[in-house]
C-alpha cells in the first residue's frame, strides 16, 4: 500500500466526518475512521470502499493506542491526519460542569497530541505528511456561554501552532481550520428552522478546503485557514 495515500479521519460523524472521508476517498486514499459508533462506521465503509472501521473514544488512549497499532498493522502509517473529533459544550463559568471542560479538553487537545505524537515520527521519516485540526471561532476567543468549550479549542489552536512550527521544517505541514459558522446538519436546521440556506456552511465544503490545505505545495502553506459563509457577521 502506498502510505503516502493512507489518512486517519477521527470524529466521523453524519456530517463534517463522513465529508472529509468522502473527499479522501475520492482523491484516492485509504481512510481509517476513529468514532466511537461502530455501527455508523460501518455504514460508511459499505457505502465508501476504501474507508475502514476503527472504532474507538479518543479520549481513552488505550482504546485509541489499540486502534492506531491496528491501522498500522493493517494499512500502514498513514501520512495525513484530520483531527476532527469534538467535545463541546455551552455555559458560562459559573454554570458549567468542571467536569465537562477536563472531558472536552481530553477530546480537543490530548486526543490530538496523542495521535500526533504517534504518527507524525512516520510522516517525519518520510519527508512529507499533513496534520489538519477542525476547529471554530471560539479558539480565537471565549464568548460567555462558551466557558466550558472556548478554552479547550483554543489550546487546540495553540498546541497545533506549536507543532507546525515544530514539523514544518521537517517537511510536515500542520494547519488549523477556523469553521466561523453553524455547518448544516439536522439538528441544526431544526435548531434555526427559519434560516436560510446561505446561513449554513456546508460539510462537503469544509471537505473540499481541507482537501485543499492537505494538498498545498511547500512553497505555500496556510497554517490559520478561517472559513464562513459569505453573509456570515464577523
């Protein structure tokens, strides 16, 4: 297997997930999905050939060591990684849960670093590989009721700029993706039944700049990429 076409996709979910291993998968990859639901991994592997099931909860790292020593194992070290998992949650400082913040930062920032640390010495030996985090606004700043997500995203942020400053000069390109926007999927529709289709930002196209930033030329690497809606108030 050519490993230079191997990616790791973590979060697959119905929207944004099955987006970026869609596009993966249309350029030519293999991809190893990280979700904790196996059922609906396995639904997008039998609808996408070329994808494969890894089911797992970042934020336990023996489950996550198992499934990355199985992708190994059986497909090779991938040279692309697309961190998309997310724990979020909404509330000010005062209301929420202590809890909640440990378990998001345990999904945005550890399970991050953890698959990092174990797959980017490959991409390293081989002079080239791309490690992109999914994040939103609130890694570049902390809105009130946003206490209990807003710090774990913006050491996300952080933590990826470290690496790319780290990795670059290695030949491994880490980049940052700011979705400034609500991206269209069922619950939020129902949650703005009255917005406009414009008021979305779409999975596919998310996909398709993720596609693009894994694929820039040395001679031009993005490291804060934001995307939004055209009409969106920023």
């Amino acid at each position: 297997m050519n490993n230079s076409k191997l990616a790791v996709v973590t979060g697959v979910g119905p929207g944004t997930g099955t987006s970026l291993v869609r596009r993966l998968v249309a350029g030519g990859y293999q991809v190893a999905m990280i979700a904790r639901n196996a059922e609906r991994l396995a639904g997008i592997a039998r609808e996408l050939p070329g994808s494969h099931v890894y089911s797992a909860d970042v934020t336990n790292e023996s489950q996550l060591d198992a499934a990355l020593d199985r992708i190994q194992g059986e497909l090779g070290h991938p040279l692309v990684l697309v961190h998309n998992a997310v724990g979020g949650a909404f509330g000010n400082f005062l209301e929420i849960d202590p809890k909640t913040l440990e378990a998001n930062f345990r999904t945005n920032v550890m399970a991050f670093l953890h698959l990092a640390r174990r797959l980017a010495p490959a991409m390293v030996e081989a002079g080239h590989g791309a490690i992109v985090a999914t994040g939103n606004t609130s890694a570049l700043r902390g809105k009130s009721q946003f206490a209990g997500f807003a710090p774990t995203k913006a050491a996300q942020r952080i933590l990826a700029e470290s690496m790319a400053r780290e990795l670059g000069k290695q030949g491994v390109h880490v980049a940052y993706i700011v979705i400034d926007a609500v991206i269209d999927l069922e619950w939020t529709r129902k949650r703005a039944p009255d917005a406009p289709d414009d008021f979305f930002i779409r999975p596919d196209d998310i996909a398709d700049e993720v596609w693009h930033v894994i694929h820039q030329p040395k001679s031009a690497w993005s490291f804060n990429v934001e995307l939004r809606p055209f009409g969106e108030h920023w």
